[in-house]
C-alpha cells in the first residue's frame, strides 16, 4: 500500500489534518482488534500509554518518520480489514472462530510493536495522553 500522506517526506513538520487522519486511523485499528480478540475469546486490552499516545510521538518525530508509520499503519489495515471480515463470515456460520481469530490477534501485536518502534517511545510529544 502506498502512503496517503499529502506532505512529502523531506519536509520538517507534520499537517495537522494528516495527523488527525492518522490518529483517527490508529483508533479504528484498535477497535477492530478488539473485535478480533473478543472472537479470540480473550479479554479486552487495555492499551499502555505508549500505544494511546503513538500518534502525537508519531507526529512530533518528524514527517520521515511520521511517512514510515503511516505505511505501517496502512499495511496493518490491509491485513485486519480482510482478516476480520473472513472471522465474522465464520462466525455468522456458526463455526468456531476462535483459533484463527487468535492467530490474527497474534499477528496484529506483532505488526503493532514494529510500527511502535519507528518512533522514540517517550520524551517528544508535545500533548499528554
């Protein structure tokens, strides 16, 4: 997937309506997971404060970094998007969901932490979470 960034990835500061779009982007990606892991039959994650504040670290990185998370952002999307639409079709025909649920849970947290680790974990955002 290509980015959908309207600044290019030279320039020093992020547009605040990208970064809306992201963060925006960033919640739904949670609420889906949180589809997936109730299909999981796990327990809803309460998300650490890294993981809430991501998009203002994201932001405050720079446009470099900012353009690799929105990739990594958009490469998660593509692969829950499709992924939970197959596990809700299983389970609106009555069959069990749960392992291959699991394994999408499994697959978005690891996708997550690398797009987590893009950007410097403390210190830079300029809004608390």
């Amino acid at each position: 997937m290509t980015s959908t960034s309207p600044h290019p990835a030279q320039s020093g500061s992020v547009d605040q309506r990208t970064w809306q779009a992201l963060s925006l982007r960033w919640a739904a990606l949670h609420d889906a997971a949180a589809a997936v892991a109730a299909l999981a039959g796990l327990a809803p994650e309460v998300p650490e404060h890294a993981v809430r504040a991501f998009p203002g670290l994201a932001r405050d990185a720079g446009a470099r970094r900012f353009a690799a998370v929105e990739q990594g952002v958009a490469d998660i999307a593509a692969i829950m998007q499709p992924g939970l639409a197959a596990l809700l079709a299983v389970n609106a025909r009555g069959q069990d969901a749960r392992v291959p649920a699991l394994a999408l849970w499994q697959e978005f947290h690891a996708a997550r932490a690398a797009v987590l680790g893009l950007v410097p974990a403390e210190g830079t955002s300029r809004r608390s979470a």
